[in-house]
C-alpha cells in the first residue's frame, strides 16, 4: 500500500485546527496531497478566511485557513 499526504510539526496553525504533530495531512477538501509542492500550490489557491476540510489519516477535521507563515528551516 502506498501512502501519500504530508507530516505535520507543531508549531503551526494547523495546531488550531486540531492537527497532532505526526499527523499526515493527506487531502484538503478534494485535493490529495503527495507532496509539499501540492500543498504549496493549494494553499496559494485560498485565502484566510476560507473554511476547508482536511482529510487527516481516516479523520476529516474542518478548520478555517489564515494567514500563510513559512516556518524556519
């Protein structure tokens, strides 16, 4: 079986939303996410202030996007 979806790290704002530090982030809406480029470009494609869901392992958790913040590397 092959996974795909994104890791999350703390320290987010998807902390908010109810996003755990292990949690890969696999789909926002209708949108699958098999990199960090795919949800570069989603989130570039919503505004703060757009309520989505993300599909997070089998959970779907409903959150409200803000503001973009690029964490430090």
């Amino acid at each position: 079986m092959e996974f795909c979806g994104v890791l999350f790290r703390s320290g987010a704002p998807a902390d908010v939303a109810g996003v755990r530090p292990g949690d890969v982030i696999r789909a926002a809406d209708d949108f699958l996410f098999d990199s960090l480029d795919d949800l570069d470009v989603w989130v570039e494609n919503h505004r703060p202030g757009d309520r989505v869901n993300l599909v997070i392992g089998e959970r779907v958790v409903p959150a409200v996007l803000r503001a973009k913040r690029y964490a430090p590397s």
